[in-house]
C-alpha cells in the first residue's frame, strides 16, 4: 500500500510506496498498540526490537491524524515560548536521541527519512514584531538554548530570497527537521521487519478488564488477549467509548491546514526551516516546499478552507516573494492531539494500560524519547526522571491526588 492523506481538492501529500499490512487480529500478543500514528509505530518498534510479540490496530490508516500532516519539525528552540520550560528537558532528552533513533530506523527499513540539521530561522517584520522576537530570544537564552540574534542583513545572507523587509531574525543552528512521508514508511517497513503485526481499518471498541486489570482489546467481535495495551490514539484520546469516566484524558484535536509547493531552479527555495509570526516553512530534499499550519479549535472538522489556504499563502508570500511562481502541489488538513497544557501525556493508567498521547506540535521531536519512556514502563514498571512529569496526574486536583495516594 501507500502511506497517503485524504484527497485534497487539488492533490494528495503522497507519500513514497509502503508495504502490504497484514490485517488478520491475532487471538494474542505480548502488546497491542491502539493507534498507528508516529507515536504508536515508533513505540511499536521500540517493543519489538525487546523481543515483544506486538499489533498496532488503526482505526483508519496509518499515518492519518496528524503524523502525516505534520511538517517534521525537531525544533526544541524555535517552538520554546512562555510557560514551556517544564517540557524543555524531554524536549531536548529526545532531539539528544533522534540521531541514534534516525540510524537505527534507516539501517532497520533500509529507507532514508530525510533528516536535516540546518537549523531554523525565526523573523520579524516591522518594530513591534521585532519587540516580540526581542521577547522570545530573551527566553531562549535565559533557558540555556543555543540562539543567535541576526540584523536583517545577516538573515538575507543566510536565506537570499527573503524580502528586504525583513527587520531580524533570531538563529536556531540545533533545531532539525525530518520529512514526515520517509518517516512513516520506514516506521512500517521496520515493524514489519522486526516481526510487528500492523492491523489498519480497524477500530477498537472496547477493553478488556479482569480484576480491575486490563487483559486485551475488543474489535470487529473478537478478542485479541494482551499483556499490555497502550493507548496512542492522538486527537481522538479524548473522546468516550474506550476509557472509563475516571481515566478520561484531557486531550483534543487542534486542526491545522497546510500545503506544499513546488520549487524549482527558477523559482529558488529556502535553505532551512524559517518561521514568522504567520506561518512556517520547511524546505524538503525533494523539491517541496512546506507551508502550515493553520492553528483551529473546531473539533474533527474535516477538510480544507479558501480562508485557510489565503492566510497560509499571504503570510508566505509576506516574506518569500518567490512562491507566487510555485505550483501548489497539495494540500491537506490534519488533527494535532493537544492535552490541556500542551504536553505529553506518558503514563500507566490502570494495570495493563498504558497511554502514550497529547503532542501538540511536538509528536515528531518527541518520538524517540516517548517510545523509550513506554518501553522502559512496560519492561521496568517506572517512567524514566525525565518522563516522570508527564503522567496524568498532574491534570487532578490536588484532593484527587491526595485521596488517590
């Protein structure tokens, strides 16, 4: 099969071509994986490479939340902003792991994933954005993170077909990026290899509990027995029907809309990931050219928007003049899955259940250290340090918490 998006009213993100999936349930496995998104292949595989007996059941196909919207960002720097600071250590835990991540995937599905260490550039037109970017250059470098300051001059140097107007720019050389096609299709490719059972079209109807355990997973009328399920479900985490009323997740779609451009020689492209107050723009090996994301908290709302697409195109366009020659290749919409302070949720949640879910912008940067905190809850019963603030405890009140102790 090939890993695609919805269609589009103009075309399809397509990615390169994936694999046949098996699609019989086994009556039984060591783990199942609810969801088959970044978070739940990267965990999947994880496991496997262990020894585990591991399915990955999809409710629709992989990749189609959001793990195949996303732009690919690994990008700690540009994305830290106020009130951010306690997820910055798993943040740059995971960027720290994403090379020894990116080799091992590579060198397991024998598919290249694109990874770019270019680094980000983030802009600013005019005074007051230049106050505001004054503002979050002061918090990158109060919280230790690697940032450069540049005069407009120095920023059109680095990137020459930005306009003139643009005023500074603040240097992120640490951030990276990988293009998210690659990655899912070698994320297939290494579970299948490595033994994983990947089930799409499926959805999961209930779970099984015994003795205040959970034993297994519900679908299509039949049972598959487990161990050990974990929830990554992304946007649709938070929706009734899987868990009980007192292990409700606080996590909800945020929309985003995107497209991709096609560069060419005359056209000329960026060199890295650049960013304005509007949009941001990453630049891939092939040729494209990716502009999101649209921020909307409208429910699963499916589908693209005139509306959208213009505020996508004008705030490009504001400070790349070059893509008004670009074909527009594509187009789609994804759901971001976004907990109630925009951070993971890494946790055992009952006995048998794990939820791994809650990523907000950051699935792609925080994939390697989310499937080493599972794995390392699965096989050792505790998250790691630095996992450990990202349980869902701290979403209750404190009385909960205190008559839960």
């Amino acid at each position: 099969m090939s890993l695609d998006l919805p269609d589009s009213p103009i075309g399809r993100r397509r990615s390169p071509p994936g694999l046949a999936l098996q699609t019989a349930l086994p009556a039984r496995a060591d783990i199942v994986v609810v969801g088959a998104g970044l978070i739940g292949l990267s965990i999947a595989w994880r496991l496997a490479r262990a020894g585990r007996a591991v399915v990955v059941i999809e409710r629709a196909t992989i990749g189609a939340g959001a793990s195949l919207a996303a732009t690919g960002m690994l990008a700690p720097a540009a994305e830290h902003e106020p009130g951010s600071d306690p997820l910055l250590p798993l943040a740059l835990e995971s960027l720290r792991q994403w090379p020894g991540f990116r080799d091992a995937l590579e060198a397991e599905s024998g598919l290249s994933i694109d990874y770019r260490p270019d680094g980000t550039l983030v802009l600013a037109i005019g005074r007051d954005e230049v106050e505001r970017l004054r503002f979050r250059y002061d918090l990158q470098r109060r919280s230790g993170l690697d940032a450069a300051w540049l005069p407009g001059s120095e920023v059109r140097r680095l990137e020459p077909g930005l306009r003139p107007s643009v005023t500074a720019g603040v240097h992120c050389p640490l951030d990276h990026q990988v293009d998210p096609r690659l990655v899912m299709a070698a994320l297939a490719e290494a579970c299948r290899r490595a033994g994983v059972t990947l089930v799409e079209g499926t959805p999961v109807t209930g779970l099984d509990w015994s003795g205040g355990r959970v034993t297994g997973i519900g679908a299509e009328g039949r049972t598959v027995v487990a161990d050990t399920v974990v929830l990554a479900t992304g946007a649709w985490s938070g929706e009734g029907g899987l868990l009980p009323d007192a292990l409700a997740l606080p996590v909800r779609p945020l929309k985003g809309q995107a497209l991709a451009l096609r560069t060419t020689v005359r056209t000329g492209t960026l060199n890295r990931m650049v960013w304005t107050e509007q949009v941001h723009m990453a630049p891939k090996s092939d040729g494209q050219l990716i502009v999101g994301a649209t921020v909307e908290d409208c429910g699963f709302r499916p589908g693209v928007t005139a509306g959208g697409l213009y505020a996508l195109l004008e705030g490009a366009r504001r400070v790349l003049p070059g893509i008004e020659e670009m074909e527009v290749e594509a187009v789609w919409s994804g759901y971001r899955p976004t907990s109630d302070d925009d951070a993971p949720i890494i946790d055992e949640l009952a006995p048998g259940l794990v939820a791994a879910t809650g990523h907000h912008r950051n699935g792609y940067l925080l994939a390697p250290v989310t499937a080493e905190a599972v794995a390392e809850l699965v096989t050792c019963g505790a998250l790691p340090e630095v996992a450990r603030p990202f349980t869902r405890a701290r979403f209750e009140r404190p009385e909960a918490r205190r008559a839960s102790a």
